[in-house]
C-alpha cells in the first residue's frame, strides 16, 4: 500500500470501529432497496471494473477461508487513529470464480476465531466499502495476515502476485452454511440408487412368480 492510501485506509477502518454496530449493514440494505434488488452485490464487476466502483458501498455473502490477525506496528498510527490491530478475511462468494475478496474489519464477531487451515470456513455476510485492487502474494503463508502497508522484500520465486478487490468493511455475521445444492454426497447418492433399484427389482420379481403360479 503507498503511502497516500494509507492513511485514508487506516481513517475509514477506525470509523467502522467507532461506528454504532449494524449502522454500516442498514446503509448497504437501504442502498440495495433504493436499487430496487434483494440480490447480494455482483462482485465479479470489481475484478473487471473497479475503477467504476472505488467507495462503493456493499453488502456481501460468501464464505471465508482463511481469517489472519494484523498487528499494527505503525506509532503514529496506533497513537493517531487508536488502531493497534485489525483482521483480514479472505472471502469467496458465488460469483468470484475462485477468487478470494480480501475483508479488512475492525474486529471479528462473537463466535468467531481467526484460522489458515485447509478445512477453515465460515459463511457470513457482511457490508463494507470497496476501497482498490490490492496485490499480495500468493506463496505467502503465515499465522498472522500481511500488514497492507508492509514493505514487500521476498525475492521468492515461488510467490506469484495475485490482484484482488481490498474491501473495508464490518458488520460481519456468520450465517448457517447453504448446501451446494446436492443433498448427498456421490458415493452415498449411488449406494442409495443401487440399494432402491434392486429392491425395486426384487419387489416385481416376487408379483411376476405370484402372477405366474
């Protein structure tokens, strides 16, 4: 992040923090019914032009993969603004084709807990406002999320740089996981098939030989 983005970055995250909760999340409902729309915001429009929605407000569904707590080392910062942390969501809706959103939110709601691991997830929804394309690097693994502002000093082949929509939000609530829409998995749907279609079998097999006597 340069440095005229931020500051800005760190005066809009301090405001969500001071922000009444639900206030944020009441702005994006009314400006989604002003829209006149139910739908969630269509985010594959800020990976194609994002130039046309910086500070737009959003309200957001999808699931986090991956929640990293940023410590803020910056004095001035910390002393300015009262921020010595906040945390980074990787967030993967519908709609963004295997991408994750990068989430800044101040703080993490009750229940939930900060994790990198391959089985982490938790659906959520969640309003905020997109801010730029960020690129971090991919082949970067670690307990802790990548300050924004951090010095990058990798010379690590392995890294690939990957361009993200940066979303500042709060608000977050998690939400009871929707089903991909199969209602059991291939092996379990085939076994109940298989059982089902020799009963089936077996059931006229046994009214033939009755008819047949």
């Amino acid at each position: 992040m340069t440095d005229r983005d931020r500051y800005p970055f760190y005066e809009l995250l301090a405001a969500l923090r001071n922000a009444s909760p639900g206030f944020l999340r009441a702005q994006a409902e009314e400006e989604r019914r002003l829209h006149g729309t139910q739908d969630f915001f269509p985010v594959v429009e800020l990976f194609n032009r994002p130039e046309q929605y910086q500070g737009t407000l959003l309200l957001l569904r999808g699931i986090v993969r991956r929640a990293t707590l940023v410590l803020v080392n910056d004095r001035a910062v910390r002393a300015h603004y009262g921020l010595d942390h906040y945390y980074q969501l990787y967030l993967y809706t519908g709609d963004s084709q295997g991408n994750p959103l990068v989430i800044c939110v101040p703080e993490l709601p009750p229940g939930m807990t900060t994790g990198t691991e391959e089985h982490y997830r938790v659906a959520v929804t969640l309003a905020g406002f997109f801010y730029k394309t960020w690129a971090y690097k991919a082949g970067r693994k670690s307990g802790q999320g990548t300050a924004l502002d951090a010095s990058e000093t990798s010379g690590d082949a392995s890294e690939r740089w990957v361009r993200v929509p940066l979303i500042l939000g709060s608000d977050v609530q998690i939400m009871p996981e929707e089903t991909s829409g199969e209602p059991f998995p291939f092996p379990l749907r085939f076994f109940w098939l298989a059982f089902w279609t020799i009963t089936i079998l077996y059931i006229a097999y046994r009214i033939a030989r009755r008819r047949w006597r």
